[in-house]
C-alpha cells in the first residue's frame, strides 16, 4: 500500500470545522473524536457523540464523515462508540461556562 500523504493533525484540523448545533462548539474540541487510525485501509474514526440519544447524530456522522475524506482524499469510516462522553474529554471543559 502506498504511504498516505496526509496526517492525524490535518484530519482533525479539517474536523474543527464540525459543529455540534446545541453546544456550538466543534466536534475536535468537544472531544467527541476518539481515536484515528491511519494505518487502516479505509482510515477509520471512532466518535462518540454528547447523548446518547442525540437528535442531530446522523447529520453530525455524515458532516464528520465528509469532512474527513475531503481532508483524506481516500476513504474514511466512521464508528460511533456506545462510549458515554463527558466534559472532562474536551480540550478545555471551561468553554462550556460551567
């Protein structure tokens, strides 16, 4: 398989553009992005999402799946964990003001 030209960091950069519509915060500093693992073939995304329950889940899976294959150039899959997310994994939890 050919070396990627693309890295982690120009991923999640062009994932920062992803915003959750209720906490208007995009989906990198929230934390809702896991992990990327760029040696799978497709690259693969592991997301969790704010509630479990989340009423814009598919809107958001398919805006994070678009941007990370416009940022890629290659495929990307993207799984949602059945992780509960918390504010402790956002870059920094004081954005939410509380």
């Amino acid at each position: 398989m050919a070396e990627r030209q693309v890295s982690e960091d120009t991923i999640r950069e062009a994932l920062r553009s992803v915003m959750d519509p209720e906490l208007h915060l995009d989906v990198v500093t929230l934390g809702l992005i896991r992990e990327i693992d760029m040696e799978a073939s497709p690259i693969a995304l592991k997301m969790v999402l704010t509630t479990p329950f989340c009423p814009f889940a598919p809107w958001m899976v398919k805006q994070v799946h678009e941007a990370a294959e416009k940022a890629a150039g290659s495929p990307v899959k993207v799984e949602v964990l059945h992780q509960q997310w918390h504010p402790e994994m956002m870059e920094d939890p004081s954005l939410l003001g509380f």
